[in-house]
C-alpha cells in the first residue's frame, strides 16, 4: 500500500518550487547580479535590460566591486569580462595595449563599418545652426533637440571629411535618409552585442529584424559615400578634404588592400561619420539636460560668458576663437561633468591576444571579449579613449561643444518643464 498518492507527490513537488522560486525573486530584489542558467547562461538577463543597459551595468559594476565575468549560451563563445576597475582600465589601454586590439568578434559585429579607419572623434569646427536657431524662437515653433544637435554634428562631419554640407539643418528640417540611417544602424550593432552570433546571422541572411535596419543603412551609406568618393577622382578643389590625406596615405604608404582604394576611402568616411555624428550630439544632448535641471549652473556659465567674452546678450553675440574658448573654464568643467556622468561611448570592445591577468586578478584566455565600462571617477577621464588611442580630436570637439552651448545658453527659456524622454 502506498503512503503517498500522485496527488500528494505532485502537491509538494509545487511547494518546493515555489518555495525555491519565492526565494530566488528575494535575492533578485537584493543584487541585480544575473543568473547563470544551464544552456542559456545569462542571456535572459542580457535580453531583459536591453532597453536600459547602461544604468543596469552600472548599478552591477557598483555592486561587484568593478569586475563582472558574464557568461553567455553553451558553445556561443559570449563569455565576456566587464570591468570598470580604473587599474583594469589603464592596463588594457595603456600598460598593455599592444595586447588589447578589438580582436576577430568585433570585426563580424562592426562590420558595416569595413576595414578603414576605426573610431576617432574628428568634428569641423564650423558652426552651422545660426539660422535654424533664429528662425524657431520667433514662430514658436517646437524641435526635437536631441534631432537638431544629431543634424548638426553630421553636417560638419560631412563637411570635413568629405568637403560636402549634406544640409540636413535647413529651416525645413529636410529628410536625409544617410543621417538617419545612422540610427538603425546604431540598434542594430547593440543588438549583435546581446545575440548569440548564430542568431544575428540568420535574421542577417533572412533579411528580418534589427538586421533588416542594418541592411538597409548599408545601402544607404553606400548610396551617400561613393558619389564622392568618385567626384574625387575627376575634380581637384582647393578646400580641405581630410578624405584626401587618407587617399594620399594609400598611395604613398601601399596600404593593402584587396579591395581596392574606393572601398578603403568609403570604409574611413563611414567611421569618421559615425564616430562624429552621436558623440558630440550625445554629449551636448545631455549637458543641456543637465543644465535645465540646474538653473544655478546655467547662470554662472552665463556670467562667465560675460565676463571673460564680454558676450551679455544676443545683440553683441560673436563667435569667438579657439584662444577665447579656453577661457570658459566652467563651461569646459560642465562639458566633463556631463561626459563623466554620462560618456557617450560607454563601453569598449577589447579582445586579448594572448593570456594574461588583470590587477584584479582576472584570468583572460585569448580572443575573451572584454567590456571596459568607461563610468570612472573624475580623475579617471576615459571619455575620449586612452592610452595610445586617445582621440586625435578632443580639443576640437571641445572647442565645438562650446560653441553650440554658448549660442544656445544665451537665450533665456521660460515655461518650459524638463521633461526626459527616453528611447
């Protein structure tokens, strides 16, 4: 005879998960640490914060000290190593950089971005939003900021590499489909971040999903870049094009390429493009969110613009030179705050070439992804890369930055809530 029946057996296999379960969503409410699940790993955790993964990393590394090893699917090669450790984060990029490159996984992820020149933060200097600015004050009519500063950094961008204003900042706020094409792109990488490699490949190949986005902006990149590249060919012009100086490297230097010096130029073009359009736009973006929400620090950015520029209303607004920029020290602090608080390149993909230990005595097999956080103390200034790849245009994205918000700065905004919408 039976002691116990199926339905007691089946009773008190549900108490003891659920028990298990009410358990586990108590220690969830204590740490945000994810879960090492079999076969899965942490990917449900990955795919859960997708839509606020900064703060979600952020709120992890503050947790853990600074260092988190976050392990992907079974045979997926995801394992990945995050750290914001300011001693991890000056070996990587400067003790031991030779042996840190982005490696073989961020070549299949970026690889939109072909084999140019990767990543640096080069702005024009011009200043072309004088006559949207003036012509939305009078008819109150409303923008998008965030829209306006993303147009205004890829029309100088533009501008300097290839020596074409595209014009997406003209009163009527045309549609330009290679600067928004830009934002699909941009998802759609992040996403590959996330995704095991097998999984983006095939909504690559079957032309669905975030990946249809990325296809499309391809083309579109493409559709924009190569006319001219071409008009190069048949047409000199005496105004700088910092395109030419990498086409001149090509030819002086025979940098190999098998596929030839068009798809060298369109490749450079295309990471220049991208590293100057949302840095600086994202930077700004933030900054006069920060300064909308503290009126004291506007005023005093105000008075500093008065006393060292003399620039006290918008009947005597000049632009002023790179010496005079020098002198907005609190301008140039608010500017660091905002990319310390909020860095718009907030995490680096590195790859090691051969093993090695970090300061905090992490173990790293070659080709193990790591992820450098870039939220470190304010003595730690990571924002525009370091070591050896420091960005070769910090000072005239600085200078840049200053110029857009003291135009911008000088105007008085009344009734207006800050109001943060995010996407």
């Amino acid at each position: 005879m039976a002691i116990f029946g199926y339905p007691e057996i089946f009773f008190f296999t549900f108490t003891i998960i659920l028990l298990c379960a009410v358990r586990r969503s108590r220690s969830w409410r204590k740490s945000s640490a994810p879960t090492n699940w079999p076969l899965v790993g942490m990917l449900p955790w990955l795919l859960r914060i997708s839509r606020r993964v900064h703060s979600s990393v952020t709120q992890l590394m503050n947790e853990r000290r600074g260092t988190f090893e976050l392990k992907g699917p079974w045979f997926c090669n995801m394992d990945m190593l995050i750290t914001s450790d300011p001693a991890n984060i000056h070996h990587i990029f400067s003790r031991n950089f030779s042996n840190y490159p982005k490696g073989p996984e961020f070549r299949k992820i970026f690889d939109v971005l072909g084999m140019g020149f990767s990543m640096l933060i080069l702005n024009c200097g011009s200043f072309t939003g004088e006559r949207l600015t003036r012509s939305s004050v009078t008819p109150r009519v409303a923008v998008d900021l965030q829209d306006i500063l993303q147009r205004f950094s890829f029309d100088n961008i533009c501008k300097l590499v290839l020596d074409y204003d595209p014009q997406s900042l003209s009163i009527d706020l045309p549609y330009v489909p290679c600067e928004k094409a830009f934002n699909g792109a941009i998802q759609a990488l992040f996403y590959r971040h996330i995704l095991p490699g097998s999984v983006w490949k095939l909504q690559k190949w079957l032309g669905v999903g975030k990946e249809r986005k990325l296809i499309e902006a391809w083309k579109a990149f493409d559709e924009f870049i190569y006319p001219h590249i071409t008009l190069e060919d048949g047409e000199q012009k005496d105004d700088f094009k910092l395109l030419t100086t990498f086409r001149k490297a090509y030819e002086e230097k025979n940098i190999g390429s098998c596929r030839g010096l068009s798809v060298f130029l369109r490749d450079t073009a295309l990471n220049l493009m991208l590293a100057g359009r949302d840095t600086t736009s994202t930077c700004l973006t933030w900054l006069f969110w920060l300064i909308a929400t503290n009126p004291l620090t506007e005023t005093k950015i105000r008075e500093e613009m008065e006393s060292k520029l003399h620039l006290k209303d918008d009947k005597n607004w000049r632009f002023f030179s790179v010496e005079e920029s020098r002198k907005l020290v609190y301008l140039h602090g608010a500017l660091c705050e905002s990319l310390r608080l909020f860095p718009p390149v907030a995490l680096e993909h590195k790859a090691p070439i051969a093993p090695d230990t970090l300061p905090s005595g992490n173990y790293l097999e070659p080709n193990t992804k790591g992820g450098g956080t870039k939220h470190e103390p304010s003595y730690k200034f990571p924002a525009f890369n370091a070591g050896p790849k420091t960005c070769l245009g910090k000072e005239m994205a600085f200078v840049q930055m200053k110029m857009v918000a003291a135009a911008d700065i000088r105007f008085n905004l009344e009734g207006h809530p800050v109001i943060l919408v995010t996407q």
